[in-house]
C-alpha cells in the first residue's frame, strides 16, 4: 500500500546536485513535500531550492558541512521550529573524494573521505533518532554504494567507508523498528552525475544514457519506499544501471 506524501517533512542533504537534488525536486513536484535541505554548496543549495519553492514546497535551506555534527543540530531546530515533526531523513551527501593506491592515500583524505560518507551519516541520524523515536514514525534512508558490494582498485577507503554505512544503517533498522521507524539502505551503482568530476584520480567515464540509471530512477525509488504507508519497510533497495558492468559480486 501506498499513499501521498502531501503534509509530510523531509530533511535531505546533498541536494546541490545529483541523486538528492532529484529527489528534492520530485518530492516538491508531485507533492509539496515540505523540505529541510542540505548542501554545502551555497549557490547549488538555492537552485534546488528555488525549484522546489516555485512548485509549491516550503522549503528551509541549510549552506553547511555535513562532516560538522552541528549541522544536523541545526537542521534538527529548523525541522521541529518550521514543521513541528520529520517524516524522512534521506543522507544522501557523500563522494569518493580521491581514488589511488592505497598508499598514495594520507591521513588526511582518508578521513575526509570516511568523515563525508561515513560520520555525516551517523551524525545526523543520532540527532534525528530522539524525535523519531518520539513521534513513533518516520522513514530514514542511508546511502551506501555498489562500492561496498563489488571491489575495484583505489577505491578501498571509499568502499570501506560505505561498508560502514550499510553495517550502521542494519544496526539502526534493529534500534528502531520497535519504535515504528523504518530504516533503509539505499545502495546505488555509478550514474552519469558528476560524482567522477569531485574525486581525484577518476578517469572521465560515462555511461550510454538509455542504459545507464539517472538521478531521477533514484528519486523515484526512493519517493516509492517513502509512500509505503506505516508497517513496511525496504530493507535494502539496489539501483544499478545495465550500462555499467558489476558482474561477480
């Protein structure tokens, strides 16, 4: 069973561009979904924004750094001030950074890396947790990779990183569920985003289009799993293009 989101709330971050940019822009589309979005990118925040605003959402835009835990405080005081509750927490924000050899990898980027992908996600849904378990519903969605599934080489600390996600987003299904709060692995194969383009050392590759999977394959499956009313959850949801080989895993 499915419903509408009309009336609900949802906190999204990395919505500059991309998979969480789609979904902003669909759940504001289709239903007005009111929306808490995030992005460190100033001026691509507000063009998703402004989207989302002109198709009939209210809309509160955050400009900060997800690896800071203070964001999410923040977005968690304009949730409750601006709608009085959460629906769906969608963690998209994340992104390899760097791909080499492991020991072309420094401290430094190693702990960007797992910060971004890794720490974002614990961060916000540890600020989140305590009205979810208040209101007794909600959806969250965590975003892991194929990456954490099919290994390729100077990928490592990337994929160790969302192989963290997905061991954290399992754990906090078992905390939760009692709670009616759903929790769901999103785990996506490579799409032609711009992801290659804000990571050192990718070589420029891109799928043929009619094959590949877009953002907006993502904003539906992820607006489908948060229409499922209360008492269903997905698990885990795997959404991969059959242009890109992911044979063997």
């Amino acid at each position: 069973m499915a419903e509408s989101l009309k009336g609900k709330v949802a906190v999204i971050s990395g919505v500059g561009s991309g998979f969480g940019k789609a979904t902003a822009q669909l759940f504001a589309k289709t239903d007005q979904v009111g929306l808490v979005l995030i992005d460190f990118n100033e001026k691509a925040l507000q063009d998703t924004a402004d989207v989302c605003k002109a198709a009939g959402s209210k809309v509160v835009a955050i400009a900060a750094d997800v690896t800071k835990s203070e964001t999410f405080e923040i977005a968690l005081k304009a949730t409750v001030d601006t709608f009085g509750k959460i629906d769906f927490l969608i963690n998209y924000a994340g992104g390899a950074l760097k791909v080499a050899p492991i020991e072309e990898m420094d401290d430094v980027i190693n702990r960007r890396i797992i910060d971004l992908n890794l720490t974002s996600a614990i961060s916000s849904c540890r600020a989140f947790t305590p009205l979810f378990k208040k209101q007794g519903f909600g959806k969250i969605i965590n975003v892991s990779s194929v990456c954490d599934r099919r290994s390729w080489p100077g990928w490592s600390v990337y994929s160790a990183a969302k192989a963290g996600v997905n061991a954290f987003t399992k754990c906090l299904y078992t905390e939760l569920r009692p709670h009616g709060v759903a929790v769901t692995l999103l785990v996506p194969g490579g799409s032609n985003t711009g992801f290659q383009k804000a990571a050192v050392g990718v070589t420029k590759f891109e799928w043929d289009e009619e094959l590949a999977v877009r953002p907006e394959h993502f904003a539906d499956m992820v607006y489908q799993t948060c229409a499922l009313t209360k008492g269903a959850c997905v698990s885990e949801l795997h959404v991969y293009g059959l242009a890109q080989d992911i044979s063997g895993f």
